[in-house]
C-alpha cells in the first residue's frame, strides 16, 4: 500500500504539490492566529503578577499597627506577598520615578511608609481597597484601578478575537484543502472509472486516495510546523533585543510551541484523510 501510495503521489506531482501547498499555507496562518492568542495570553499573566496595591500608612502609626496590617494583608488567599517598605525607600523610589524638578521638593518626611501588595489576580484589588481603605493607621490605598479594567477588557477581546480568527482560517483551510484533493481526485476520475468497471470495491477504491490525502495532509502540516516555529524563533529574538517591548511580555515556553505544532499536524492529517474521503465519495456515487 505505502509503494502503491508513493508511486500515486509522483505520478500525479503536480497535483500533490498544490494539495501540500495549500495545507501548508492554511495551517501556517492556523497555526500564527494560535501562536499570537498564546503569546496575548502569557503577556497577560505576566502583567497581572506586576500590580501592585500600595497602602499608605499614616506617620504616627505604631508598629503593633503596622505588623497586625501586614499580618491580615498577608493572610488574603488573592495576595501573592505583602511587604513593608520605609519613607527611606519610598523617598529613593519617588525621586528615580519623578522629573527632577517635581522630585527636587520631596524630602523623606513628606514621604509615608508603605506596604505594597502582590495579588494573585489584580481583580482583587479593588477588595483589598474596600477593606483597608478608612482603617486605622492606613493614610490611603492606592492601585491602578483604571489600568486594571482596561487592560482586562483589551486582553478579553485580543484573546476572543484570536480565537475566532484561527477557527476561521481553519474552516477556510478546511474548504480550501477539500477543493484541491477534489480537483486532484477529478483528474484521476477515468482512473477510478475503470477500477468500477474491473469490479473493484468501494472501500477499495477509497483507501489508496484517503492514504494519499492522509501523506499530503502530514507534509503540508509539517511544512506549517515549520513556519510557525520560524515565525516562535523571529518574534523571540526581536523580543529578546527589546526587553521593554510588549513582544518581551508574550514570550512562551519553546514545549507550549511544540504542542502548538502538534495540533497543527493533527488538523492536517484529520484534513487529508476526511477531505479525500469525502472528495472521493462524489466519483463513487456516479
């Protein structure tokens, strides 16, 4: 059966080299769209384990204040770590972030002792506030609460807005793909013509075309493989010349691409195999 595959697929090259073409082309743009949702997805993690919520506290707190506020804070299932940062701190900060002008009228008494939170997800934030906000020793409780609802509202639609992109391209890939198996298939029409007339079996006459879409489907899956690992391989390296750049922040275990691959391989060998079956199915009720 594979030599008889093999012989098929020389004799009609032509024809094979469209088909894996067109798989390859189809599931490399699959392929990017899932790539970029992962990429959306990672970047979004990435920037939820950077907010912070900072409680500000009041000059004349006292430190069996301070620690009992720290104690509960860290006790929050949403707070990944709480810690204490002195006026000192805030002061060396403040003047690194501020222009020089704004940071020139700041000295350390001006500037308040802080507790900065890390939270599991940064839509809890707006809890942490509600019940420190007001307390004893808490000056103000401060986040970025409009950064948070934006950057969720981008993040949902970036992520719903890939994943419809990339079942899109696959039902195109899909149409696209059982097109050229059906037009290799109508050249060989006479071919499965006189297999009818000689007595051959439906299933018979199935089998060698659905293991001819099944090898066409795998090499252009590949070939697609090979691109969206090309494309991982370029966005990295740019991301690595430019840690400051949102492609930095979308970076992605080189084992998240391969599963990616994989799934592109398994589209493509579903794809070959069904589309020549049914391709195949329009000659046999002839």
């Amino acid at each position: 059966m594979s030599r008889e595959t093999a012989s098929n697929l020389w004799r009609n090259r032509l024809m094979t080299i469209a088909a894996i073409l067109t798989v390859a082309v189809s599931l490399s743009l699959v392929g990017a769209a899932l790539l970029l949702r992962q990429g959306v997805a990672h970047a979004t993690t990435k920037w939820q384990h950077g907010v912070n919520v900072l409680v500000f506290l009041d000059s004349n707190i006292t430190s069996t204040q301070q620690n009992s506020l720290q104690q509960e804070l860290t006790a929050l299932p949403y707070v990944r770590t709480c810690l204490y940062r002195s006026q000192q701190y805030d002061f060396n900060e403040a003047r690194h972030l501020l222009p020089p002008d704004e940071a020139q009228a700041l000295t350390v008494s001006t500037m308040p002792a802080s507790l900065r939170c890390v939270l599991q997800d940064p839509r809890q934030a707006q809890a942490v506030f509600d019940q420190f906000h007001g307390r004893p020793g808490v000056q103000a409780v401060s986040y970025p609460s409009q950064a948070v609802r934006n950057m969720e509202q981008v993040t949902k639609i970036l992520q719903w807005v890939f994943f419809v992109l990339a079942v899109i391209l696959l039902l195109s890939a899909s149409v696209l793909i059982l097109n050229t198996i059906r037009l290799a298939i109508f050249a060989r029409r006479r071919e499965v013509s006189v297999m009818k007339v000689v007595g051959a079996t439906n299933w018979f006459i199935r089998v060698p075309f659905m293991c001819e879409g099944l090898v066409q489907g795998v090499m252009g899956a590949v070939v697609a493989a090979l691109v969206v690992f090309g494309l991982h391989w370029l966005l990295d390296d740019l991301a690595s010349s430019n840690p400051n750049s949102v492609l930095f922040q979308m970076r992605m275990p080189v084992a998240e691409v391969v599963v990616t691959n994989l799934l592109v391989v398994l589209v493509g060998l579903v794809v070959g195999t069904v589309g020549s079956a049914f391709a195949i199915r329009r000659f046999l009720d002839a």
